[in-house]
C-alpha cells in the first residue's frame, strides 16, 4: 500500500513538474515576445521623435534615449505652451491700447466737429 502511495504521489508530482515546465515555456515565449513589442514600441517612438536617431545606425533604441527624447518633447511643449499664453497676454495688451486709442480719435473728431 506505502508502494502504491509513493507511486501516486510521484505521479502527482511528475504531472506538476510537467505542468510547471509547460507554464515555463509559455511565460519564457510571452517574455519574449513583450521585449519585442518594447523594442518596437522604442524604436517607433524614436522614429518619430527624431527620424534621423532612430533606425538609420542600425543599433537598438535604449530606453534612457526614449525617456530623454520624450523628456525633450514634453519641454519643448511647456515652453511653447508658456510663449502662446505670453503672446495672448501681448495681443489682449495691444488690442485694449488700440480700443483706447479709438475710442480718443472718437472723442477727438466729435470735438473737432463741434468746433467747426
């Protein structure tokens, strides 16, 4: 009865080896697959960033240069950001200045008139 324990406990044993081994394989070939998407997605990301750094050597797209290149992007977007607002606030200037200044050339012919 032991034997015939044992021989059933090593066939569990033996199916859960057999199964860790499978569930091995499918995550080694996920792994694989996920660097690869990582890979492309780098490299799309450089090529769109910057057309010329990416590709064209040859070489993989490292990381630090995608978190660099979007680093760069993000920047350039908040300074363009900041120079649209400081234009808008330039423009409301002049247009306020350019209001006051008609409506003056208004009152001004209006006393010219009277005057004539």
């Amino acid at each position: 009865q032991a034997e015939e324990e044992l021989k059933a406990a090593w066939s569990q044993q033996a199916g859960q080896l057999r199964e860790m081994g499978c569930r091995e394989r499918l995550l080694r070939s996920d792994m694989q697959r996920a660097r690869e998407q990582l890979e492309s997605f780098k490299t799309r990301v450089m090529q769109v960033c910057s057309p010329s750094a990416a590709g064209s050597t040859g070489t993989s797209v490292t990381e630090q240069q995608v978190i660099e290149k979007v680093r760069q992007i993000s920047d350039e977007n908040q300074q363009s950001h900041e120079r649209e607002k400081s234009l808008q606030k330039e423009l409301s200037s002049k247009l306020a200045k350019e209001k006051e200044v008609s409506a003056n050339i208004e009152v001004f012919k209006n006393s010219l008139q009277k005057l004539q």
